[in-house]
C-alpha cells in the first residue's frame, strides 16, 4: 500500500519493483473470507494469550473480531487525533498495532499513527511538511476489556513527515522484548526533494531516522546493546539503514525468529529483506540487486560503489518500468507455521496490484533452499478470477496466514474484506 507514491500522481510511475527468481512447484490457494465490512485494514494481530483478533482500519478505528465476528464497536478510535485523509488515496493514517508482552495483565498496547505537525513547532515545517508520524502507548480501559482508555496517551517516537507518502510505521514487539519501527524515507520520489538529503538521500543519511528500522525500549529509550551506540555520527535508534518503505515487516514465530521486510520501491524492482543488526540495504544507492541513480530512476548504471551493504533475499520487475513485471508495490508478510506442513517455512506475501486504476491483487511464495538462497513464484488463487487490492497480510496464534485487501484505493467505506489463505482442494 506504501509503495504506491507520489510518483504515481506526478511521474506516472509506482513504487517498486524486483526481478523474480526461478520458482519452485505451482502453490494452489483458496482465499477463503475471514470477515467483511472493514474500512482499509492495513494490519491484524494477536495478543499472546488472547483469542481475539484486532484489526487496524486506516481511517483511524481498531476493531475487534472474536470467535469469528467482527464487533460492531470499535476498541479504540483516534480518528479526532489523525489528520484528515484523502479519501481516494492516501498512505497516511492509522498504520499499525503492536501489543506489550504482558498486555493480558497490564492492558499495555501500542499505536502507530499520522497526525498534524504541531503548529507551534518549525515555521517551515509548517508551511511545507506533511504530517507528523507517531508511535504512542496506549491502555485498555479499566473496567471494560473491549475498550481503551481514551484519556491516556504516551508518545514514544514522533517524527515529523516531509510528505504524505512512504510512512512504513510498521510496528512490533520482537523476540527480544523490544520495540521495532520501520520509519520510510520521507515521501515523494526517488528520496529526494524537500526533508531530504539532498547529497546522498535519507536512507544513506545516519543523522536521520527516515529510511531506517529503529528499535527501542517499551518505554522509548534507546537500548544499550543498539548496533550503533556510543557513535557521535549515527543516531542511537537507528538499527538497520537504507530502507526506501518497509511496508509491512514480520518476526518469523518459529525458526530464529528472524525479521522478514518487503520494501517498495521506485520504478523498476521490489525486495524483500532479513533485516540484521547495523545492516544497510542499499537505498538509494540501489533498488533492489541493481544500482539506481535519482536522477534518471528508470536507468540503472551498470556498476555503483557497494560496499558494506546487504542484497535483499527476493526481488522482482516492478510494472511501472518493466513488462516482464509482478507488480506496482510490494506487500510484505509472513513465514506460514501453521497446520499445513507443506508450506512451513515458506514465506508469503504479495504485490497491491499489478495496475493502479485496477484491482489486480497478487500472491507470492517465497522458498528458501538449503544453501541459503531463496526463490518465489506467484501463488494461484483457484477461487478467484481477480484479487482485490492486497494491502497487509496477518498471523494468527496458530500461525495461519491472512491477506487484508480493499476494493478502494483509498480509505473509503467500509467494504473491505480479510482472507484466510488456506491450500486448494
């Protein structure tokens, strides 16, 4: 959903785009519906030791769905906090849920959302700037399990936006009792323009988080054991570097519980990536395996300096530059450890679509080989002629694997629905 930037509107051009290695067997699917009636859900999780399942809706609400249905009610609505959305497309708003580890005894749990730039704050800022993106905690009411407390709020990050696209704020908790956020390179296209370095890009830039993964405490303080502490020239949050807009990221439940991250990008290729401790990714120095210069996006010089930085494990032809393409933004999602064992361990995930103006939603299979590399191939979908738009993916306790969709480009209505992703008869 990130990924679709404001290239489309200004370049008539898209986000991403990887060139696709050799696949294994055909995977068959069933997208079996889950619930309807959302409103652009751009995530779903699971506490641990809770049945329930919490949808993020874009337009600023988290429901609640248990055994099975989806509740009328939302559990928290911060739309009256959000800045007001575009209604036909837009990449800001309510962009993630994560949960406290103890959230079934404490209530502690974690928004990641868009709202106004302080207008006390910068005078620039505020003439051109965007938004502000924050990560704050919340905590269920006292006296009712189905509500949050509206009238408690703790900012742990704010980040002011230059533009209203590549947001990443995926956000979790990982293995390691840490806070994780995917922080995008600031919008527009190419990481250039206003609130960018203009030199080398935000994602090259270890003064800024735009373009970064950070980690933090659940209080929001650095940790002490982040890759790079105690450096003078890189900012202490940072953990990985390079990132154009993780849009959407995951811990792998079972295996080393590794973290998996699809990034969108420009015009030619998408990417998934491990993210690893200090590793950098590239951008915008490349896109994907292939060097990319700014200033021509569709034209990858033949060699460039790439030294120290991490290839991603997948990548594919993005179909705003390329016509042996895949899709327009990639959609990351999850390593299956579910009931199925032919798929244990293969990771799935998808492309919003393959066309703008249409819904043409895909589904990938990612297998990793023995010797460490991996392969894809887009999943058939036998219970359907077209997928909708794919915005998100989900996990449940059991590993089961889900794809949020909408029928919208933007965050309109309430007529979206969630698929549990399930293998063909």
């Amino acid at each position: 959903m990130q990924g679709r930037t404001l290239a489309l509107f200004l370049l008539g051009s898209t986000a991403l785009a990887v060139a696709a290695l050799p696949a294994s067997a055909e995977v068959r699917v069933t997208l079996e519906p889950f619930v309807s009636g959302v409103n652009s859900p751009l995530a779903m999780k699971q506490p641990a030791g809770d049945d329930r399942l919490f949808v993020v809706e874009q337009d600023g609400r988290v429901r609640i769905i248990e055994d099975g249905q989806l509740l009328p009610e939302p559990f928290i609505d911060v739309r009256g906090r959000m800045v007001d959305l575009m209604s036909d497309f837009d990449e800001r708003g309510l962009l993630d849920i994560a949960f406290h580890p103890d959230f079934a005894d404490n209530g502690i749990f974690y928004l990641a959302y868009s709202r106004p730039l302080d207008p006390q704050g910068d005078l620039g800022k505020q003439l051109w700037w965007s938004h502000t993106n924050v990560v704050s905690e919340f905590r269920v009411d006292a006296d009712d399990p189905y509500r949050a407390d509206l009238n408690y709020e703790r900012v742990l990050s704010s980040i002011d936006w230059p533009q209203f696209n590549h947001n990443g704020h995926w956000i979790d908790v990982g293995p390691d009792g840490m806070l994780y956020i995917s922080v995008g390179d600031g919008g527009y296209a190419n990481d250039w323009g206003i609130g960018h370095n203009v030199m080398i890009g935000n994602g090259q830039d270890m003064t800024t988080v735009l373009g970064k993964m950070i980690r933090l405490d659940l209080d929001g303080n650095v940790p002490d054991d982040n890759p790079f502490g105690g450096r003078f020239d890189v900012l202490p949050e940072i953990y990985a570097s390079g990132l154009r807009n993780a849009w959407r990221c995951s811990f792998d439940m079972g295996g080393n519980h590794r973290l998996f991250c699809a990034d969108v990008g420009q015009n030619s290729f998408e990417e998934v990536n491990i993210i690893e401790a200090g590793a950098n990714y590239g951008w915008r120095v490349m896109e994907g395996n292939h060097c990319f210069d700014y200033t021509a996006p569709n034209d990858h010089p033949d060699t460039c300096d790439t030294t120290g930085l991490t290839m991603p494990i997948l990548e594919y032809e993005n179909c705003s530059a390329r016509t042996d393409c895949l899709g327009i933004s990639v959609t990351g999602g999850f390593v299956y450890r579910g009931e199925h064992e032919a798929w244990d361990g293969k990771y799935i995930f998808g492309d919003w679509s393959k066309s703008f103006a249409t819904m043409d939603g895909q589904l990938f299979i990612g297998t990793e080989h023995e010797d460490g590399t991996w392969s894809m191939e887009v999943a058939t979908v036998t219970n359907m002629d077209t997928i909708p738009y794919v915005l998100a993916f989900a996990q449940d306790a059991q590993g089961e694997v889900y794809a949020l969709t909408s029928v919208t480009t933007g965050p309109t209505g309430r007529m979206d629905t969630i698929y549990k992703i399930v293998p063909a008869e």
